[in-house]
C-alpha cells in the first residue's frame, strides 16, 4: 500500500506551501509496476497499475490501469482504463472504462465507456429478474414432480 505523501522509494515528499507557513503533501506517484492500493490527496500513477485507486482531490492516470479508481474532485485517464470509475468530474482520453459513475464526464478521441450508472443499474435489474424468474420456475417444476409421501 503506498500512502499519502510518499512515493515508492517512501520518501516523505512535500511542498514548499504558499508561503504563509501551509504546507501541502506532495502528491502520492506511482511508477511502473503493480499497486493494490494507492490513496492520498492527489494521485498520480504512470505506467503501472492496481486494484484501488482513490483520490481525495485529483486522481491523474497515464498509460496505466486498474479495477477501482474513486477521484471525489477530478479524474483524468490518458492511455489507460479502469473496471469501475468514480468521480465527480472525468476527463478520458484513449482510454477504456467499463462503468462510469461521474457528475460530468468528457471523452476525447479514442475512448471508449461500456456502461454509464443508468446503463449499469438497468443491466443489474434485468439479470436480477432473470434470475428471479429462473428461481421461481425451478422451484414450481419442483412441487409439481416432488411426489406426496405415502402414509403408513
């Protein structure tokens, strides 16, 4: 796991501030290789990938990828893809996102999203149904071949 304010080396990393005594950490990078989980305010991940990225301000991805990226301010995807994003702005350029959860989103040339919230919630209410009905009908074939039991 690598945490806010620290790179892969862990270096603690921060920034000079704005001169009236605040200091702000450095964004969390993670380069080349595979992450399970990377979290802090802003996060930067190139060349690599993971299972959960979460940013609580701006979450930034290039030529990278994983199954979970939550960025709650902004998430930028260039060159990479995600099974599930979640944000409050997106921004995806050449990239491929499986289910986009996103106040607004902008795709550029070369992406490519399999299904939006209302696409995914309306996929999850047919398989549901089927399976329901799939339930309902096996067990009424069942009560109707399940002989009486015999008294004696």
């Amino acid at each position: 796991m690598v945490e806010a304010g620290r790179d892969l080396e862990g270096r603690q990393g921060k920034d000079p501030g704005n001169g009236a005594g605040e200091h702000e950490t450095a964004p969390v990078r993670a380069r080349r290789g595979f992450f399970p989980v990377v979290y802090g305010n802003n996060v930067e991940v190139s060349q690599g990938g993971g299972v959960l990225f979460i940013a609580k301000d701006e979450l930034e991805i290039e030529q990278g990828g994983g199954q979970w990226m939550i960025g709650l301010r902004k998430l930028e995807v260039e060159r990479g893809g995600c099974g599930v994003m979640v944000a409050g702005q997106a921004e995806v350029s050449r990239g491929f996102i499986g289910v986009l959860v996103a106040r607004r989103a902008e795709f550029k040339e070369g992406s490519r999203v399999l299904m939006t919230l209302p696409q995914a919630l309306a996929a999850g209410l047919v398989a549901g149904a089927i399976v329901a009905a799939a339930r309902w009908l096996n067990w009424s074939r069942r009560e109707r071949t399940t002989p009486a039991p015999v008294a004696g």
